[in-house]
C-alpha cells in the first residue's frame, strides 16, 4: 500500500497570512477608530456636564433660601456667601394691640428687656421650623446700613437687626412664640421695624469657595461656622464639603449684581468650566444664572 505524504504551510505562505491579517486588522481600525474615539469623548462630555449642571442646580437651589439682601461675592469672584433662611414669619406688632397679661406678645423694638415674641398665624412645615441656634432676622437691608446687616452681629457697639433663638414654645403643632437669648432691636439707634412685620429665620452662612486642594482647583461647600462681618475663605470651625472638583478655572466664577436702585432684585451668574481626566480634551462650560429677590 502506497503512503501519501503529508506537508504543512510554508514559510513564505505563513509570512503572507500575517501580512494580509495585518492588512485587514489597519483597515478595519480605521473605521472603527473615529465611532469609538466619539463615544468616548460624548461619555466624557456628559459625565462633566451632569457634573456640573448638578453643582449648579444645588447653589441655585441654596441661593433661593439666602436671606434678602446677605449675598457677597470675593473681589475675584472665587466665592460668594450668604446666611441661609430656614423659614419665615410675620411677628405680633405694638400697634396690634396687646392685652396685659395675655399670653402673647409683641416684638419690642423700644424695651430691650422684653425677649419674647409671638407669632401671627402658623409657620410652615415642620422641617422648616425655627429652632433654638437658629437667628431671627428683622428687615435685612444688607451692607452700607449697619444697624441692619445681619452680618453685624458679632460686632460689638453696633446696634443689631438679628438676635439669637434660646426657644420656642409650640401650640398644636404650631409656633406660637419665640424666645431671644437678649433683645438688640431695641438697641438700634434708630428703630428699624419691618414695614410689614416681617421676619426670618436664619440658619446661618454658608460659603461656595473655589480654591486648589493637592494641586486640583475644587468648588468647596463650607457652612456651620459663625457668623462674620467679611468674607474668608477660611471658616475654621465650620464643616466642607466638596461640590465639584477638576475645575478649569477659579476667577470670575460667580457674579453678583443688582438689577435696580431700591435693590429689592439682583442677579447672580455663575460660570462653572470642568476639565476632562484626559487633560488634553477641552474643557466643559456650564453658565447658570439666579434671580434672588431681595425685599426684606
């Protein structure tokens, strides 16, 4: 019986597989390199924009609840501050007539020895409640009045138009009245009632600050520190929490301005740039802007 050789590829037919495989794999990934290299680049470009459209949304969000007239924006426009609103309220006035030895009360601008003061009508939901730590601020016209600058109120020798809560006393789920630690209304020189006795409960300030942490520009959230008459980026005794990082740039990020005279309206503008985790891409920019109203 005759055998049949057997013989395998050659060399030279092995070597021209490769080359023509080869050939294929480039052409194929030409192709497929541009679809790819754009869905990469759209990933990343949404990623930075749900970033940042998610920082700006959460200081709109706080901007809303700043009281009238307490937003400051830094020199160069790194930060802005204002003193965040829990709630609000009308008081009980003189001029509404308070029986004696009736269980309420009115806010005395004339007598600092009276603490106490009751509320008309109920306050809002529970979550909003005024509490003890919170403030009571009483026509806020903000800087250039500093009778009536919430900032104020830890400077010493100046009368004040925010006083601090040491209690509430509740009625059927309600706030009925509030209890000050002292009276600085009737230390005004000046008395700055509310024309609509109108009034605010303050939570306290609350700082947006953009700055370098380990080397990366960061929008830093700083809030629970004490109330101050300027601006720092520094809040020691206070909590942060970062709102967004890879920042493309720090200077111009918030503006702030009035929109008329009587600055019962202002406009705050905020331009938010993040860069991609591959420095080489461009960076994404997102402008927001927030109508505050400023009526006190």
């Amino acid at each position: 019986m005759r055998k049949t050789a057997q013989r395998g590829f050659t060399l030279v037919e092995a070597i021209v597989v490769i080359v023509i495989i080869g050939i294929l794999s480039a052409a194929v990934a030409v192709f497929i390199r541009a679809p790819v290299r754009g869905y990469v680049d759209a990933v990343g470009r949404a990623e930075l924009t749900d970033t940042a459209d998610l920082a700006l949304r959460r200081i709109a969000r706080d901007l809303r609840r700043a009281l009238p007239n307490s937003i400051r924006v830094s020199n160069d426009g790194h930060s802005i501050e204002f003193l965040l609103t829990r709630a609000g309220g009308r008081y009980l006035a003189a001029e509404d007539g308070v029986a004696d030895g009736s269980s309420t009360f009115a806010l005395d601008f004339v007598n600092a020895a009276s603490t106490q003061f009751s509320v008309v009508g109920a306050m809002p939901s529970l979550s909003s409640r005024v509490q003890a730590g919170n403030y009571i601020v009483v026509y806020n016209l903000g800087p250039g009045f500093p009778i009536t600058d919430a900032y104020q109120f830890n400077v010493a020798g100046v009368g004040k138009n925010i006083a601090l809560v040491s209690g509430v006393t509740l009625a059927s789920g309600t706030v009925q009245s509030i209890a000050l630690a002292s009276n600085p209304f009737a230390a005004q020189s000046t008395p700055m009632p509310s024309p609509n006795q109108r009034f605010q409960v303050v939570k306290g300030p609350v700082t947006y600050t953009c700055g370098s942490v380990n080397g990366v520009l960061t929008l830093t959230r700083l809030a629970d520190y004490d109330i101050r008459s300027t601006m720092s980026d520094s809040v020691g005794n206070g909590s942060s929490a970062v709102v967004a990082d890879r920042l493309d740039h720090c200077n111009g990020l918030f503006n702030y301005s009035d929109l008329n005279s009587t600055h019962r309206s202002g406009l705050v503008i905020m331009s938010l740039g993040l860069l991609a985790r591959n420095t080489s891409d461009p960076a994404v920019t997102l402008v927001h802007q927030v109508h505050v109203d400023n009526t006190p």
